[in-house]
C-alpha cells in the first residue's frame, strides 16, 4: 500500500518549478520516497487534501484517547532543501509512529533558501508566508471546528519555524472571522527556535496571541547549538534565542522548557541512524528519546512534570532516556472499559 506525504507548500511557481519566494498555497500528497514537487499529479483542492488528511488522522485515532485524530503540522526552519524537508517529515512521522503516537505530520513548506547568507531574506519570507499559514492552514481548521469536526490540531516549528508560528497567530488576530471564532491549537512544540527568550515571557504581546489560542507549549533548549550563537556572524548579535538558552523565569505559565543540554553532550551523531544537516540544531529529528517525548507531550495523558523522559533537577527539566510507564497500557486498557 503507498504511504503519502502531505505537504502545504506555499512557494512560487514557474515553469513547473518551485522558486525561493512565496507564492499561493498549494497542497501536495505525494508518495513518499519521492521529491517534492508542484507537479499536477500531486496537486490537491484544499477541500479534497484536508478531508485525505482528517480521514486519515481519524482513522488512526486511539479510541482509548479521542474518537477524533491528531494532526502535527511542521514547520521548517530558513536554510532548508526540498528534499532535507521531505527527509524530516518522513523521518518525524515514522518516529512518532514507532513511539506509539497515532497521528499523521504536515510539512507546512516555505521559502527558505539553501545559503546561510540568506538569513535574513529568509526571515523576511517566513514572515510573509506565515499569513498562509492562518489562511491556507489555519483557517481551513478552523472552518472544520465550527462544522464540528474537532481533529485535534498541534504544531512543531523547528527554527525560523517557530517566527513563523507565532506570527500566523499574530495575523489570525487581524481577521475578524479568526479573531471571533472559538478555535484552539493543542500542543505547540519549538526545536531550536529562533526565537528570543522574553518574546515568550507571560507579558509578551507577540506571544499573547498564540498563547490565547494553544493548550500548552513544550520548548526544547540545547546549550550547544551554535546555529543560534550570537557568535555566529550571520546573527549579528540579536537577543539570546529561547531554543540555545531557554524559557526565562517569567514565562508564560501554558510554557514549559525542557532542557535538553546534557542528554544531547552524551549523543554520538554516528549512533544515530536517521539524522539531517547541521547536526547541533536538528538532531532532535530522528532522536527516538525526543520522539518519545513529544509523542506523549502531543498525547497530553501525562502532566508535564511527571513524562518519564524529563527528570526534574533544581527546579529544572532535563530530557532523559527512558521508556513510557511500564503500566500505561493497563491503564488505558481500564479507563477504555470503563
């Protein structure tokens, strides 16, 4: 049976060839395996593509939970190939599947050139794309909540992903129909965001948006990425991003951080089979331990504290290696019969 990729590219089209500017939302299923392209034969109507993704997101879904299914919609970061995208969205839905979590990924597709000296075009782009995200993306979901399909919406922005995050809820507040509507996002997850840390302080106007409409937002620090140092020439000193130095204290109270310094210092990249570009800013990506733990952030059984893959230290949590609660299947097995 073929497996499909589902992508929401919102790059230019010409001569049948994806450009490095922003261009309408199209939406792709193309098997998986194969290169993403704008090719007729992988091009969808929103309407048609959203209900393939709900069908299968419900179809998937664990009865024990939700009668309704999960989708996971990624965001990518600047300096991304099609094909580093295709290989990370392939790579994050096999995880999380292997790790027990049943929804289906969305790669929302931007943008991004392949040169680091085009960071900040880069980010000029996202910005600009981040509004089909609200009108290609999130105003399809929340069409379907108000028509009563309640498919349980999260979101993974991986770098510049999670600018482009925060300002699609920025831009759902400027339309009125967004803006009176009663949706949610469930869990938001940021992996080396790119981000600064007091932009999610809890008094932040940026954030206030996003946190108005989400359940919780998990944010995974690494000390050692040293794509968001402000060492780093093409960052020209902006303020310590949240994905290298984590939340402040003060921060939103839907936030939580989850400091995974010491786990990733222990990793050998060439234990680790399934991993793609620079290695201290998307290792997460093919970590089954991080899999692990977002799985069962996005399940949202377990409170945040007690995750058997955190270990809380001096008031802090610290990603760990460990498997889910030996029990967990009893539990939800009761609760079902129930």
């Amino acid at each position: 049976m073929q497996n499909y990729n589902y992508i929401l590219s919102v790059r230019a089209v010409k001569n049948g060839e994806f450009q490095p500017e922003p261009g309408p939302p199209m939406y792709l299923e193309v098997p998986e395996g194969e290169k993403i392209t704008p090719a007729k034969k992988n091009a969808r109507k929103a309407a048609d593509w959203l209900g393939k993704v709900r069908d299968l997101a419900d179809g998937n879904a664990d009865q024990r939970i939700a009668e309704t299914g999960d989708v996971l919609v990624f965001v990518h970061g600047y300096n991304n190939t099609l094909d580093e995208i295709r290989q990370r969205h392939e790579i994050l839905q096999s995880d999380l599947r292997a790790e027990g979590w049943r929804g289906v990924v969305v790669s929302f597709d931007w943008p991004s050139d392949d040169q680091l000296l085009n960071y900040y075009e880069d980010r000029h782009d996202a910005a600009e794309t981040a509004r089909y995200l609200v009108t290609g993306g999130i105003g399809l979901i929340v069409n379907g909540q108000s028509e009563g399909c309640q498919t349980n919406v999260h979101l993974l922005g991986h770098s510049t992903g999670a600018f482009v995050i925060m300002e699609a809820f920025i831009g759902a507040e400027k339309k009125g129909e967004f803006y009176k509507s009663d949706w949610r996002i469930g869990q938001v997850g940021f992996i080396g965001g790119d981000v600064s840390a007091r932009s999610l302080d809890a008094d932040s106007q940026w954030a206030s948006p996003m946190f108005k409409r989400i359940m919780r937002l998990t944010n995974y620090q690494n000390g050692f990425d040293d794509v968001l140092g402000v060492s780093n020439a093409k960052r020209l000193g902006t303020a310590p991003r949240v994905g290298r130095v984590g939340l402040n204290a003060n921060a939103d109270p839907k936030a939580v951080n989850v400091d995974c310094s010491e786990f990733f210092c222990k990793l050998d990249p060439e234990q680790q089979k399934n991993k793609v570009g620079w290695w201290n800013h998307s290792w997460h990506i093919g970590n089954r331990v991080f899999a692990r733990d977002l799985a069962m952030s996005l399940e949202g059984r377990i409170d945040r504290d007690y995750l058997p893959t955190r270990d809380m230290r001096d008031g802090r949590l610290h990603l760990r290696d460990a498997p889910r609660p030996e029990f967990e299947q009893a539990w939800l097995d009761l609760a079902n019969k129930g």
